[in-house]
C-alpha cells in the first residue's frame, strides 16, 4: 500500500530532523496504514527534498521499531502482534497514568483550559466525522497530559510508543467511535478536581477500552492472513 498524500515542501535549514519530525508525526496520527510499503524516492518527492535525509529518518525510524526493513530496497509499516500490543497496553498504563496523577496534582487554570478545549474540539470533530482531526486531537490530549505533568523523559518515551501504535489507534478511532474520547471527560473532571487517583482510573479506562477495540482488529487482521495462506 502505497502513501496516498502529500507533505509540505521543507525549508532546507535543520532538514534532517525536520524529515524525521513529519515522518514521525505521520506515523503517530496513522497517516501510513499498517504493512504500507514506504519508498524513500516517493517520500523525497512529497517532502521537496534530496533522498539523504528521508533516508537518515528512515533509519532513525527503524531503529525507533516503528519502521522494518525487509530488504535493502523495502521499507514497510510493522504489522504488530496482539502479544506486542498487550506490552505496550501494559507500559501506558503504568507511564500515562503517572502523567495523569502528576497532572491533576499540578494542572493550573490554564492547563485546565487547554484540556478542556482539546476535549471540546475532540467532540466537534467526531460529530462531523472529521476522523482525521479527532485523532490528531486525541494524540495531541494524551501528550499534553506528559506536559503539563513536567515529564519531559517520560514523554520522550511515549513518544517512542505511539510512533509504533499510531496506525493502529487511527484503524480504531473510527469503529470506537465515542468510546474513544468518553473518558477524557472523566480525567477532565479529575483534574480540575485535583484528584489523582480518579485521574488515573479515568486514563486506564481509556487506554483499556481503545486497547479492545484494537486487538479484536488484531486477531480479524490475524484471522484473514491465516485464510489467505
């Protein structure tokens, strides 16, 4: 499957990082499907820049675990196992609900607002149907909950986490529909009350709920392969 859209020309200055940030970023908000096929002159093409630094992001990815090589020409999107998943369900959340505690111990008026206007755009965009943007708002909610907690490193490791979870989380935004924003209110309403331990509850909740719907996507995905052979 090859990537159907196009990225904005880059400016040359700081051109390697700036690659792999959009390639990131594509990744997480599920802009390449899982086992799509990435070609770097393609992606060269869409970003306006040389096949250098496509391909230094391209390693920089492979060595993140959210790109594979299969072979000296071919770059795909990993195709996760339900047991990888269920390590990674495991990991957010223990590390997501630490942010969601120290969020809600230290979240200010300001930082109130933020969330809340996250969950309110949230809301529009899925009664639109706008699945691209309620994604995108979805990623951006859980990541701010790492900012305002002051956890920068755990951040950096979320990071790592969602470039590999996000074209599965974009598979399942649309069949999970208003179960997978329903708890942001919950977490909203923990923070504003300064109650960690509901906060906590609430983003586990999360996590767990989305982490259904994705696997029962797995185990179709998985039930499919085995037909075909």
């Amino acid at each position: 499957m090859q990537p159907s859209f196009s990225l904005e020309a880059l400016e040359k200055e700081n051109l390697g990082e700036t690659v792999y940030g959009r390639l990131a970023e594509a990744l997480m908000k599920g802009r390449f499907a899982p086992d799509a096929r990435l070609t770097i002159r393609e992606l060269a093409q869409s970003l306006g820049t040389s096949v250098t630094p496509v391909r230094d992001a391209i390693l920089r990815l492979i060595q993140d675990e959210a790109l594979v090589q299969k072979s000296a020409r071919e770059v795909r999107v990993p195709v996760m196992t339900p047991e990888r998943y269920r390590e990674i369900r495991l990991i957010r959340l223990k590390l997501e609900g630490l942010a969601a505690r120290e969020t809600a111990l230290r979240a200010g008026a300001d930082d109130i607002r933020r969330l809340g206007d996250l969950v309110a755009r949230n809301e529009k965009a899925i009664a639109r149907k706008d699945w691209a943007e309620a994604l995108e708002l979805n990623q951006t909610f859980h990541f701010a909950l790492a900012d305002i907690a002051g956890l920068p490193l755990l951040r950096g490791i979320l990071h790592r986490l969602w470039l590999q979870m996000g074209p599965l989380i974009a598979e399942a935004y649309e069949p999970g529909g208003r179960v997978m924003i329903d708890h942001h209110h919950a977490l909203l309403r923990a923070v504003e009350a300064h109650d960690a331990d509901a906060a906590e509850r609430a983003i586990a909740s999360d996590i767990g709920d989305a982490a259904d719907i994705i696997l029962e996507r797995l185990a179709t995905r998985l039930d499919t392969a085995g037909a075909r052979h």
